[in-house]
C-alpha cells in the first residue's frame, strides 16, 4: 500500500515513525513538504533530517500536485491538518476531486482570545464541508481528541495520536548523589513555555536538593537569570544556548528528570518523549499533549496550572518521592509505547479498523 503524507516541513518528529512505516512488508511511504525547514526550527537548532526508505518531493506546484493525486488515486493521503497552507489545501482539494482516502494528522488548535474563538468557526465550517471526505484523524494528544469530538467528527474513527521517535542511545548515564535531581529543559525561553514561572515555583519549594539546566533562548531569559541571582541559585539555575539535536541527545546521560510546564497551548512536547526513551522521569503540565504518557508516580508527575497549588505539588513530589520506576524500566516502556516502530505498528491497526473494518487499536501510551 502507498502511504502519501503532506506536510509542511521535513520534521524530526516524523522521522522515525516515518522510516519504521516504509521498511514494514508491502509498505511505501512518500513524503510531501513545503519546504525543508523553517527559520523558527533553524534558530532552535534543528536541521533537516535524513529519512532512510521515504521519497521526499519538495515544494511542489499546483500542476505537480495535481498529477501526483491523479497518478496515486488508491494511495491513502494523510494530511497535516484541513487546509493548512498553499501545498496542503491545494493537495487535499485535489484528493477530494479524485475521490481519494484521505485522513487528517493533526494537533489541536489554539482556541485562546478572539483569534481562536474565530479559528474555533472555521473549524466548524471545515468539519460541515469536509468531514464526508476524511476517513480518520489523527488526533494528537488529549486536546485534539476532545476537540474534533466537540467538532462533531465521527468518535469511531479519531484515533489518538503522538509524535513517536526512535533515538540514538545516549551514552551511559552519569552517576548522581541520590538525593540530587538533575532536571533539563530544551526549548524557548517564553511565558506560554512556563519556563519561568516553574523556576519561581521550584526555588519556592524551600529546597536544595535540584539542579536545572535550561537549554534555549527567548524574552524569559534575563528575567530567569535575575530570579535566580536574586534567591542566590546561580549555580543551580544554568542558561545554556540551544543545542543541536545530535547534542542535545547525548546530554540526557546527565539529567534524571525532564520539564515542560507550558502554560500556553503545546500540542506535544517531543522533549518529554526523549527524556522517557533515555530514561528520565518527566514532570509537565496538563496542557501538553504528551502529558497523556505520564503515569504520575510512575514514570513521573503532571500538574495543572489552573490550581494554584498543583505546580508546588508536583515539585514536592519530584524532589522528595522516591518510589518511581527504574531507569530501566521507563526507556522499556517508552520504547514500546513511544518508538517509531511502535507507531508504525499503531498506524497499520488504524488502517485495519478505518479500511478493513477491523477492531479499533488499544492506544499504545496506555497500556499496562
């Protein structure tokens, strides 16, 4: 079967899942893009990734979508998102004509302000139009499922999504002093990432026992650096530039924990992914999509910064719980839930159930 996936840009995140799809029996996988990277991701030190076993057709023109949908009509189209940009508004209009299977892979969108009160109609508009078209969504984290629920999209056939990765193993993990918890945090330095405000929260717990390395940039950054001075932890709270992805892969060896605490919409949150592959426990808050793999006490601890007291809790519970699964067992457990072979297989179930008529596929993140 031919697997055509229309996206905006050759992501890292895809890139595992994409490769484990393309060497499974009978598979061919076809990546279509934009472009390559955007300067956002460049500034954040990504690069363009290689992807073994997938044919990547750039920046296509409207004549070039149009006899690509024709030439793969029995093809399933997987498109990132309902008429998002030029290529993929103009690929899914075409799949449409030429009664293509198509499906969705999505995150949520932002419904803040009146900016998403208005996407909020267009998705209305989008689901009253298109949904007789769409067999599937690929709907990533909690609030995506809710979301195209809400938007009256068949439940039967939203299928909870992620980003699964498949990562290089770090080197061997660094010896700590027990009581000591190495936290990493990757990403921009901004108030909708929370940085910050769980800085604040992680100095105000009283206690001493924690180191944080925050890897990024951003408008956050002096304001970090003066908190940290101020409650005199400079050499607890550590700013370092961002990293490329290869580097920040062999930094996990020396952290035991990694933090996304979001405050602003996140549809995922790749960092938590990685850090459970290499082992560490994660502490998140609610808001991301990837919180849905945390089993609080287990592999780590979630919050929600809507109770005032929840943040503060959760830092309790890192700092002092002890009773958390084994290094080990986590990157076990990951690695089945969270790899792109486990994706693939996921991915293949889905395409049993939607086509086949096949029984609908345990979500692999929850499973005991």
């Amino acid at each position: 079967m031919v697997f055509i996936f229309w996206q905006g840009i050759i992501s890292i995140h895809q890139k595992a899942f994409l490769e484990a799809l393309a060497l499974l029996p009978d598979c061919r996988v076809v990546l279509v893009v934009e472009e390559d990277i955007t300067p956002y991701r460049k500034n954040m030190g990504w690069e363009v990734p290689v992807i073994e076993h997938v044919e990547i057709i750039r920046s296509p023109d409207k004549n070039a979508i149009t006899t690509m949908v024709k030439e793969h009509k029995d093809a399933v189209h997987v498109m990132g998102g309902i008429k998002v940009g030029r290529m993929i508004s103009a690929a899914f209009d075409e799949c449409i004509n030429q009664k293509c299977r198509i499906g969705i892979m999505t995150e949520p969108y932002n419904p803040a302000n009146i900016t998403g009160w208005l996407r909020g109609i267009k998705y209305k508009y989008y689901k009253l139009r298109y949904s007789k078209h769409i067999q599937f969504v690929l709907a990533i984290g909690k609030k995506g499922v809710a979301q195209y629920e809400q938007l009256g999209f068949n439940k039967d056939y939203i299928f909870p999504w992620a980003y699964f990765i498949s990562l290089i193993p770090a080197p061997e993990k660094t010896k700590n002093d027990k009581e000591l918890r190495r936290i990493i945090y990757a990403g921009r330095l901004e108030p909708g990432k929370g940085i910050y405000r769980f800085a604040e929260q992680l100095i105000n717990s009283g206690k001493s026992n924690f180191t944080l390395d925050l890897y990024g940039t951003g408008p956050d950054e002096k304001q970090i650096k003066q908190l940290a001075i101020k409650n005199h932890v400079e050499n607890k709270i550590t700013i370092h530039p961002f990293l490329n992805h290869e580097e920040l892969l062999e930094r996990y060896a020396h952290y035991d924990w990694v933090v996304l605490p979001s405050t602003q919409k996140d549809g995922w949150g790749v960092i938590i992914s990685e850090g459970l592959l290499n082992g560490l426990k994660a502490i998140c808050s609610n808001i991301c999509g990837v919180s849905w793999v945390i089993k609080d006490g287990v592999n780590g601890v979630t919050f929600d910064w809507a109770n005032e007291d929840s943040c503060r809790t959760a830092i309790g519970k890192m700092l002092q719980q002890d009773s958390y699964a084994s290094h080990t067992q986590i990157i076990d457990w990951a690695n089945k839930a969270l790899s792109g072979a486990g994706g693939a297989s996921y991915f293949l179930k889905i395409m049993d159930c939607v086509y086949n008529k096949k029984e609908k596929p345990g979500i692999p993140w929850v499973k005991d």
